[in-house]
C-alpha cells in the first residue's frame, strides 16, 4: 500500500521548488492533489503531468476568497481533505529601516496569514478524518537571522508558533508540524543570495557551510514532507523539524 493511499492534499506553492517535488512526491505515493500557485502556465503543466490524480487552481494565497475556493475544489473533485501542506513563501528582502510598509504586509500575507485563511477554512474538513494533518513548510529563517530579511524571519518564526498553538487546539485528530529547511537549491535560495554583495559566493557559502557540504536538494524536503504527513509519523505533532545539512550546528 502506498503512503498516501486514498488520501487528498492542498499543496500551496506547488508551481516551483519544494512545493513542486512536494506534489510529485505525493501523487507518486497514492495522493490526488489540488495544486496551488499563481502561475498559470507552470501550474497546467504540473497538473498535465500528474495526470488525473491533481488539479491546477490558479491565485493568491493573500487573499482568503482563494483560500476557501481551494478547500472547495477539493472538495468538489475529491470529496473529502486529508492534508495540508502549506509551501507559498516569498523573502520581502530589505533592511527594517529600508523595507517599504507594502512589501512588509506583502511577505507577511504571503507567508504566515495565507497559512491562517487556509486552515480557517481546511479545518473544519480535515476534522472529519481521523489521522489528517497539516504542514507548514517554515525555515531555519525562524530560529537563526539574516542580514536584510526582517519580514522573511519575522514570518517564520510566527508560522512555528501558529503551529504549535493550532497543534494544541485541534488534537487528536488533526497532527500539525513544521518543516525548518536551511539551504535549498531553489529559486528562492538565489533570489535571497541578492541581499549579498556576490550572490554566487553566497550560495556557496551557505552549502559550504553545512556539514553535510553541498545545498540541499527539493527532494530531501519532499521525502522528509511524505513522512511528516503520513502514518509513519503518526505519534508526531507540534513539532518543527530542522533539515539543513546541519548548518545550524556548524
């Protein structure tokens, strides 16, 4: 029997990156997805890809009409939801003292309130199933600072304590974890190394920098997000789980 067998997911941030191998690491393990992003063009081709076990909604997670038409679609498509597992992120680069007040509530809607409207409405369906879960894809950005990243860290460290609070509130029958990824070889990783003088030297840097000596791969994300949502981890909630190549120990 596969991992995800009969099991339905909401996939945020599923066009690019982690959220993308998080999909297809899904559906290869028995899931049907409802794919989200804002990307019409990359999200049609994924859902093309996975075949009939996915569906494409295009929008903004900023905005909770979205968010409750996801819950929606898979309802409507799949009839019930089993998993959550929340990817949407952008970095809001710019010091305190720099950082406009618009892209400040531009990273902070994107990262952390879009986690809040989708569980406002995800919850009261994911509370009909035993053993459903959600998962918040957060950073090593919550525990460790970066130069020129307030809202990025800000965001993250308050994704783990609506974790940790939504864990509380909804057991037993609603598991709610974390995922802290350090370097990840993504767009995102090069988009963040702009706030470094020499963005290249940057990355390498950052793989450098773990012990393990490379930059981690969207699949080392997407194997540890199968395990965290499916029955394997059963006995695991209210946890945010580190996986950075152990840079934080280096």
């Amino acid at each position: 029997m596969q991992k995800l067998e009969n099991k339905i997911a909401i996939i945020t941030g599923a066009t690019s990156g982690m959220g993308k191998a998080i999909a297809k690491v899904f559906v290869a393990n028995g899931a049907k997805v409802i794919l989200s992003g804002r990307d019409q063009t990359r999200g049609n081709a994924l859902s093309v890809e996975l075949g009939d076990n996915a569906i494409f909604v295009a929008g903004d997670v900023r905005q909770p009409t979205y968010n409750e038409q996801l819950v929606t679609s898979a309802i409507t498509h799949f009839g019930r939801l089993d998993i959550l597992s929340m990817n949407a992120g952008i970095l809001g680069i710019g010091s305190v003292t720099d950082l406009s007040d618009e892209l400040w509530k531009n990273t902070m809607d994107t990262n952390l309130s879009s986690i809040f409207y989708l569980c406002k409405y995800a919850i009261p369906e994911l509370q009909k199933n035993e053993g459903s879960s959600i998962l918040i894809n957060a950073s090593i950005a919550a525990y460790k600072s970066f130069p020129n990243h307030p809202a990025y860290c800000a965001s993250k460290a308050g994704a783990l304590a609506l974790m940790r609070q939504m864990a509380v509130e909804y057991a037993p029958t609603t598991r709610v974890n974390a995922m802290c990824p350090g370097p990840v070889d993504t767009p995102l990783l090069w988009d963040s190394a702009k706030a470094f003088e020499n963005s290249t030297k940057a990355v390498q840097y950052a793989a450098n920098k773990t012990l393990l000596k490379r930059l981690g791969k969207p699949n080392d994300i997407a194997n540890l997000a199968l395990f965290l949502v499916s029955e394997d981890a059963s006995w695991i909630t209210g946890t945010a789980m580190t996986i950075d190549g152990g840079i934080l120990n280096s």
